[in-house]
C-alpha cells in the first residue's frame, strides 16, 4: 500500500481538449432542409409536391423566357424565326418599348424632360423617406412639384413660379395668424393664396409656343409615366387628406365631424371606376362657367378623394390605438390642441398606421390602370390600344402584359421593402 501511494500523484488537465465537431445532421445546409422542409412525412409531402409544381411551371416558362426573339420588326417576323419553337416574341419590346413608357403622342425628343424629373424625384423624395440627411435638402424638395411640372407639361416657366409664388403666401399669411387662431390662419392662407393666383393669370401669357420649353397637353401624357404621376401625386395628396378627415371625424365640433363622416363613407361606399367616370364626364360642370379644366387634375382630384377616404380610417385606428393617457400627458404639458396633435399623438399614430397606409398606397398605384377605362393611355392603355391594334403586334399578349407586371412588381415591391424597414428603424411594435 506504501509503494501505490508513494508513486500515485493527483493528475490536473492544463489544456482543454479542443471540442469534436458536430454531426453534419446537425448544422448546415443538411440541418436547414431537415428542419424546414422535412420536419415532418406531412411537411416532406408538401414539400415535395411544392417542388414539382415549380418544376412544372419552370419548364414551360424558362424555354419560352431565353428562346425568345428579341430583334425582329413584326408578329409574323417573329414567329417565321422561332419556326414552331417554343419562345417568346419579345421583339414588340425592343419596338415599343417608348411607348409603354412614355405614351404614343409625347414629344420622341423631349423624353429627357420626364427622365430629368424622374432623377429630381428621387432626390426630392430622399430627405423625406431617409430622415438621417441634411434638412436642407427639403426646400428642394418643397420646390420639386413646381420643377417636375415645367419639365413634363413646359410652356411658360411663370406658371409654376405664381403656383409656387401663392403657396408660398399661404405659409406666411398661416404662420403669422395661425399661432393665435387656427381658422383665421388656415382661410387666411387660402384667400392670399387665391389672390396671388389670380393677379399672376394675368402676367402669364396666353401665347406660349414661343416658352422655352415646348408645352405637351395632358392628352399627350402615357405610359408607365402617367402611372407613375398618378401614383406619386394622389398618394402624397392623400396623406395629408387623410389625416385632416381623421383628426375632422374626432372633432368635437358637430358640423365638423359629421361632414368628415358623411365624406368619408360616401367615398369608400363608392366604385373607384365610378369617380373616374364622375371625374371624366361630370365634374367639369362644377367648376365655373366657360374654364376648362384638364382630365388629368380631374382624376388627380377623384383618385385623391378615395384614397385619402381609406387613409383617414387607417389614421384613425391609429389614434384610437393610443392609450388615453398620451392624450392627458400633452394636456397636463400645456400644450394646445395643434401643439399636441403635432409633438405626440401624430407621431405615434402613424407609426401605428404604417402598414395600413403603405397597403393603401400599393392598392392606390395599381388602381391608376383604371384610367384607361376614360380614354387615358397608360401602360394598360397603350397595350390594349395602339400596340395591339396594330397589324405588326396584334395578338401578342404575354409579352406585354408581363412586362407591365414586371414594371408595377418593382415598383410595389420597393415600396412594401422600404415600409418594412421604416417599421424597423421606428420599432412599431413598441417593444
């Protein structure tokens, strides 16, 4: 027994044994496609059903996308090149690709006007979707309608100067009365902005053929362009619409909230294809005996009011989600009710109704395809129209039909991923 302790000794590690790596089965691509797709003999079912019906649907589509022909002048051209092939006739594309974009009657040398104001738009709308940049950059963006105006419509450059001229009275008349009384400053604003207005229509000339710009009619407007136009202007109309019908239909001024109410569900209990025809037949004989009033401000002001009708019940299921106690927070504060509205219930609110409001927005521009119902010439109407009523195309639909799908996809999906990330960077869900 001496002899065993005398040569046993206590044995301390002074290395940690590096760590074995995991089964395969357990990390990995093997580990997604276990957990994900065969978790389950119902999951690995589906699975492989899924799998074959997009091997069904890539089989047909694939051959038809790269067997396509691309530079012949006809229908029959095309079909004589692909002699019973599978593939597509994308040649009416490379043809008409000015027209789905642009319309059939705008200038073919004054595409670069909407192709400027497109570049403007997308740095007017950047201070106002990534709120990091410099602020300064929001008087260019104050300035962009009057600008993108001149360059797709031209003529005279003093119509957009008054337009801008009467806002810009508005804003003052509004700041130095609507601090003290809201009504005063608001019908304020709108009287000097009616008397601007009306003392520039007699500096802008009639005669504008001679304007640096070359005018275009809003007839002459088409394409994807008026779908973007359409889009653009009605949902940046609406917005601000919709939240005065919201904050009018809680008002505690009777007259006020009833006439918000009877707007509002008159609106969203009528077709949006019925205020286009209202806008394209009958709302000129509401303006005043002997002007004439342009179909695209027409539809611009239907499409406005029914989407901004929609808006202003998102807006409102914002403000009812709030708790009571943010509205007694801003009382017990001091503020007034403009004051409160502005610092903390709106904030919050639209925080709430972004989902809503971008799903408005995303129904909004793909309802602008009804224009074509009134004679207006966009995407849809260009393809149902002249390029299909031409010998040359006539009976050529998948190519052009996803093509235009492929133009509002984009669109709609760049605006679903920018709310998503908006809903991020605010943390809407208040955690």
């Amino acid at each position: 027994m001496s002899d065993m302790h005398a040569h046993s000794a206590a044995f301390v590690r002074t290395a940690e044994i590096p760590p074995s790596p995991p089964p395969p089965s357990a990390v990995g691509p093997t580990k997604w496609i276990k957990d994900n797709l065969f978790a389950t003999w119902t999951n690995g079912l589906l699975t492989v059903v899924a799998l074959y019906a997009i091997y069904v649907v890539l089989s047909g589509i694939l051959p038809w996308l790269f067997g396509g022909v691309w530079n012949t002048s006809s229908l029959a051209e095309c079909r004589e090149v692909l002699q019973g092939a599978t593939g597509g006739c994308f040649s009416v594309l490379t043809e008409r690709w000015p027209q789905l974009i642009y319309g059939f009657t705008y200038p073919n040398d004054q595409y670069w006007r909407p192709n400027l104001a497109f570049v403007f738009m997308l740095i007017a709308i950047a201070p106002v979707l990534f709120f990091d940049l410099p602020r300064k950059l929001l008087f260019f963006t104050a300035a962009f309608p009057f600008v993108a105006y001149w360059l797709i419509w031209g003529g005279s450059v003093l119509i957009p100067i008054v337009a801008a001229a009467g806002f810009v009275a508005a804003y003052f008349v509004f700041d130095r009365f609507g601090k003290t009384n809201f009504a005063v400053g608001f019908l304020g604003g709108i009287v000097a902005a009616f008397v601007v207005w009306t003392i520039g229509g007699f500096i802008i000339p009639e005669d504008q053929s001679n304007a640096l710009l070359s005018p275009v009619p809003s007839r002459d407007l088409g394409g994807f362009m008026l779908n973007m136009m359409l889009g653009i202007t009605c949902v940046s109309l609406s917005v601000p619409l919709g939240i005065a019908l919201a904050l009018g239909r809680q008002s505690d001024m009777p007259l006020i909230k009833w006439i918000c109410v009877v707007f509002i569900e008159f609106v969203r209990g009528v077709p949006l294809i019925t205020l286009l025809f209202v806008a394209s037949v009958m709302l000129a004989y509401l303006f005043p005996p002997g002007t004439t009033t342009d179909l695209f401000l027409r539809v611009v002001i239907m499409i406005t009011m029914f989407s901004s009708a929609y808006i202003a019940e998102v807006i409102r299921g914002g403000l009812a989600a709030l708790p009571k106690g943010q509205y007694e927070g801003a009382d017990s504060l001091g503020l007034d009710y403009a004051q409160s509205m502005r610092l903390i219930i709106l904030p919050q609110a639209l925080k709430i109704s972004i989902p809503g409001i971008v799903n408005i927005a995303v129904g909004l521009f793909k309802d602008t395809t009804l224009v074509s119902v009134i004679s207006m010439f966009d995407v849809l109407g260009m393809i149902r129209g002249p390029i299909l009523a031409s010998t040359e195309w006539n009976g050529v639909y998948w190519e052009l039909l996803g093509f235009a799908s492929l133009l509002f996809f984009v669109t709609c999906y760049g605006i679903s991923q920018y709310s998503q990330w908006l809903e991020r960077r605010l943390a809407t869900d208040h955690r």
